[in-house]
C-alpha cells in the first residue's frame, strides 16, 4: 500500500467536514481558559502543585506559533484541557485515598525504542501475561473515571476511534490506535505537561528547546504517581510499559523507576524514519493549513537523531543486569524466544499460561494484517537512505544493526 498524496492531500468528505466545522470554533490558547474548562468538566479546583503552569504557557505559546489550521488548534486545546482534567482527577483521588502513594510500584518491565521498530508489538505481546499491569489506549486517555456519572471511557474511546478512521483511513496502517491496543505511558506524562508528546501533533520549537534543556526527574516522579493511582484502581502493580522518549531521558526514567527492568529495540534508522515522517505528514492534513513533507523531514531526522545520540550516551549507564538490546530482526525472526530472554533478565517466570497467552496475541495480531505500506524516502521527503544511515553510523555500529530499507 502507498500514501501518494502526503504533499497534496485529497481529503475524504468526513475529514474536509470537520476541517471546515473546525474553522468555525473560536480556541482560546491561555492558561486561565484551558484550566477553566478542565475545573468546569470535573467540577474539581485543585490541581496539586502549581509548578506545571509555565509548562503549560510554554507549550500553548508554541501552539499558536505553528501552522496549525482550526482543527489543528482545536485538537492540541482539546487535549490541553483533557491532561489538565485528569491531573484534577488524579490529585482528588490521591486526596481521598493518601495510601496511594505507599503503593509499590514493582519491578516494571520499561521498553525503550524508535517507532517501528517492534515496541508496540513487543509490549502488547507481554502485555497479554495477565500477572502483569499494562494501558490499554482508551484508559490512557481518561485514566480516572469521573465518579460522579456511569463509567464510559471506553465508549468514548471507540467513538473517537471510528472518527479518526473516517477521516484519516490509513491511519491503522501507519500506527494504530485502537481503544483495546496497549499504549505508552507517554498520555499520562502529559498530566504534569512535560513530555515530548506534543511534538507529535505540532512543530513547537519553543517547547522542544526548553524540554531539552531541563532536568525532567520531577516530571517522571508524577508518571510514577499516577501509576500508582492506576494500581490502586485496578492491579497488579508490576507494569509493562514502552515510549521512544525514554531513550533520550534514562536518568530521570531510572531515578522514578530504580528497579526497572529496561528492554531497548533497535532498527535501520532509515527504516523508523520513513515511517516516523509519513505517520507525521499523513495527519497533518487534517490539523494544518499546508502540508510540507520536507519540513516535516528537517524537524524530525534532527529529532531522532538527539534521541539515538542519547542512546548510545547512556546506554551502559542501565544495570547490565536489568538490561538487554533486541533487534529488530532478531524479535522478528523469534518473537517467543525474545521474550523468554526479557523474563529471564526480569526475574519473571514463563508459565505455560502465559506463553499460551502470547502464542493467542501473535496469531490474531499479524504484523501486516491491515496492508503494508510502500515508503519513498526520497520522492516524498528528499531524503536519500544511504545518507540516513552514514549520519546515523554512530548508532548503527554500536549496536550492530544493519539496513533493512533500500
């Protein structure tokens, strides 16, 4: 399958609807309005420590300086108001039940790696172990339910989902989210509003200086916080967990989780680039006023390239121990002999039930099952691979991988 139209989109009728339904809302970019709307959706006042407020300001202000369209500004408030939402709800409950936070969090299994290169299939094929805790996408988005009327998180989140796909219909092919699939912890970083996560729906420049810039520990210590609120809600409290943005943040990550076993996926550069750039063009047809792969291409090779240059910088800072490298190929090739080698670093029996668990994910969840998409690095973005992978050599010899793209 090929997306032939990333620098000219041709919208679908539902997507140029809500593009031009979004044109006719008014997104107020404030702190007073986003904190307004999350204290009148929750009918909740305190947002515990008040330290996220620049944070915040920052990433608004970053906002509106980007070429978003109405619909791009009124998705990125949208969230704004949902993260600052589920903080209140989080803080509330922690209020009510302070035991919480002597909730241990046990020995997670954190899984660190680009996209595409089997992070999101890894984890949910541990993920299917029930003795171990894990997100699904629809409890990411609202991780506390609101007490005061029936519980409907996951209708929500599959109404959500079946808009996405008739607005952006090859989005299952690029990258899934569907309300069931097992997501990162990266939506509920974005409750103390520090987290590269943004830089997914926008091109805040302002924002990712700053984030680079700043020790991000207090920010990790309240991603451990609102575990501990979802252990409290519903067990057990030994996690699964995955986000690429760990790798450029293993300090902090290690500080909130010391006793965490780390799996780190790797893969041709040039391959999670390709995708990474056509899953970021794709959806900028519904939240930009123009579409420009080659701008798309300049923010996030520089982008990646941070992330994997922190990779190999701290790579041998993780315990030898409580850390191991899986390739690409390697995962591919034995996916159950992979995850017996995680489980034997993180101390975790593989019982009969839960390779029986795995063996049912991987025969339901083939890698292609909704169609394999064709990338053209240098048609669409202007980018030759071969260059790719000399830049990226650093990482490539490190690690041993080798090209799997042409």
């Amino acid at each position: 399958m090929r997306i032939d139209d990333l620098a000219h989109p041709i919208q679908t009728a539902a997507a140029q609807a809500a593009i031009d339904a979004a044109e006719q809302v008014v997104s107020e970019m404030s702190v007073e309005s986003v904190l307004a709307d999350a204290r009148a959706a929750t009918g909740l006042d305190d947002f515990g420590a008040m330290d996220f407020v620049p944070r915040l300001a920052l990433m608004l202000r970053s906002a509106e300086e980007d070429g978003l369209n109405g619909m791009g500004r009124m998705l990125f408030r949208n969230d704004m108001v949902r993260y600052a939402s589920n903080r209140l709800r989080v803080e509330d409950l922690v209020r009510q039940h302070p035991e919480i936070l002597d909730i241990r969090i046990d020995r997670p299994i954190i899984i660190l790696g680009m996209p595409r290169t089997g992070t999101t299939h890894l984890v949910n094929m541990i993920a299917s172990d029930k003795r171990l805790r894990s997100m699904p996408y629809w409890e990411s988005l609202q991780p506390v339910p609101d007490p005061a009327r029936p519980d409907t998180r996951l209708a929500d989140a599959e109404a959500a989902w079946a808009m996405l796909d008739a607005v952006l219909p090859m989005q299952k092919n690029v990258h899934e989210l569907s309300p069931h699939h097992i997501h990162e912890e990266i939506e509920l970083q974005m409750l103390d509003f520090s987290s590269y996560m943004i830089e997914w729906g926008s091109r805040p420049f302002r924002w990712r200086d700053w984030y680079l810039s700043n020790d991000q520990t207090s920010s990790y210590r309240y991603l451990r916080k609102v575990l501990q609120v979802l252990t409290f809600l519903r067990g057990p409290n030994r996690w699964v967990l995955k986000s690429p943005g760990h790798l450029e943040q293993m300090g902090p990550l290690m500080a909130a989780f010391p006793d965490a076993t780390i799996v780190m996926t790797h893969r041709d550069p040039a391959a999670v680039i390709a995708s990474c750039l056509t899953m970021n063009t794709y959806i900028d047809r519904l939240r930009r006023v123009k579409t420009d792969p080659r701008a798309v291409a300049a923010y996030w090779v520089d982008r990646i390239d941070h992330l994997l240059r922190c990779c190999v910088r701290d790579r041998d800072s993780l315990p030898a121990d409580r850390s191991m490298d899986v390739r690409f190929r390697e995962y591919m090739a034995d996916q159950m002999g992979t995850v017996e080698q995680i489980y034997a670093k993180a101390q975790l029996e593989m019982t009969d039930e839960a390779r029986a668990s795995m063996q049912a994910y991987l025969d339901s969840h083939s890698r292609d099952r909704h169609g394999q998409l064709e990338y053209d690095l240098p048609g669409d973005f202007g980018l030759d691979p071969a260059d790719l992978r000399r830049r990226f050599a650093f990482y490539m010899d490190r690690f041993g991988i080798s090209a799997d793209l042409r």
